[in-house]
C-alpha cells in the first residue's frame, strides 16, 4: 500500500485552475445524411440526463420554429432570424454546463456563430451545429464557412448518400420544374410538400455539372 499524506489529499482537493470550456462542434453531411435526426437524437439523450438546454433551427422545412428529420421526428425549437442575437439568448436561457443544438447552421450568420463560440469559451456551454456546407451552386454558405473556420471539432456524418447512378453524392442540387437550377437566391426552402415548386436532390459531380437529375 501506498502511504498519501494529508498534504496530498488536500491538494487533490483543490479546485483545478485550468479554466473549464465548452466545445462548438459541427457535424456536417449532405442532404439525407441524417443531420436532423440525429441532432433530434442528441437533444433527447441530453435532456433524459438532466442537462438544460436550448434547441435552435432556421427555415425548417416542416414550418417556423420546429426541427424536423425526413423520417418524421419533429421538436419545438426556437426559430433563429437573421438579427437575433445569440450570445444574449444563450446567457438568458441556458446555464453553465448546459448546451444549445442548432439544426440548419448553414443559415447562421457569420456574426452569429462568433456568438455561439464566445459563448462556448466564455460560459462553458457545449454548441452543437448541424449544416450542409455547400449551397446549390457547390458554393460555402457564409455561415457554415465561419463555422468550419471556428469550430472546436468537425464530424463528417457517415450515412451513405448516393446520386440517382450510384455514385458518391457529392452536390447538393435544386431541382426546379425538374431541371437542375443553376440561378436564383442562395437560400430556398423546398420539399415541403410532394407538390413542391422547389425540390433538393443529391446528385454526384458528373451529374450536377451536366445537369442530370436522373428519374423523377
């Protein structure tokens, strides 16, 4: 056995002086690579702990302030808009150890995923981003380049998305009037209905250069 001296056993008990830091972690896939479901998962799994938390989404295809996965899990979720202040809303609603899971972050702005890592390193609080990188012009979404930027940890979803050929899907494709669009805004809300104008397919680079959406 080995003797530990009272002078050892107080100094075990003293607090670390190493400041304690939560982590922003972006977790990136293509369309259909399960983002949604699983930030859905994490959220569940973290409140089941007793962990206080805020879930944030931006243009959800299933309506204003909800998170929707395509496989039919829906939460409330706040609803982040373009001025909202995200620092402010995590000091006001979640405490230190706490976490905030934001779905659609490659809407974010820059601005607000500067708020969301000051709040990682200043509060302690654990940020989780869910995004698709790339819009359908194969261009970085502001707020998902900032992410990449910032990020603590970047995990690649491993789900398996293949183009219509088999492929590797690799772009994220807007189909309109089932064309492959090659103009318009960078942000469009699509899928959220079968009779949508507006439509999403993960095509493979050959096909998306070309402009082949492959089978309706």
């Amino acid at each position: 056995m080995i003797p530990v001296s009272a002078a050892t056993v107080m100094a075990l008990r003293q607090p670390a002086l190493a400041p304690v830091f939560g982590t922003l972690t972006l977790f990136t896939g293509r369309m259909g690579s399960g983002k949604s479901t699983l930030a859905l998962q994490n959220a569940f799994n973290r409140r089941q702990a007793g962990r206080p938390g805020v879930l944030l989404t931006s243009q959800d295809r299933a309506g204003e302030g909800i998170m929707s996965s395509r496989l039919g899990v829906t939460a409330d979720a706040i609803e982040v808009t373009t001025g909202m202040d995200l620092a402010a809303l995590v000091v006001d609603r979640v405490p230190t150890g706490g976490f905030v899971i934001a779905d659609e972050a490659q809407f974010l702005t820059p601005e607000q995923v500067e708020q969301l890592a000051w709040a990682a390193d200043e509060l302690a609080v654990d940020i989780d981003c869910y995004a698709i990188t790339t819009d359908f012009l194969s261009r970085l979404f502001p707020g998902a380049q900032r992410l990449v930027e910032l990020a603590d940890v970047i995990t690649p979803l491993q789900v398996e998305v293949t183009c219509w050929c088999g492929r590797p899907g690799r772009q994220n494709a807007r189909i309109v009037d089932g064309q492959v669009a090659r103009a318009g805004e960078q942000v469009a809300v699509g899928d959220t209905s079968e009779t949508s104008a507006v439509s999403y397919r993960v095509l493979c680079r050959r096909h998306w250069r070309n402009g082949e959406p492959g089978p309706a």
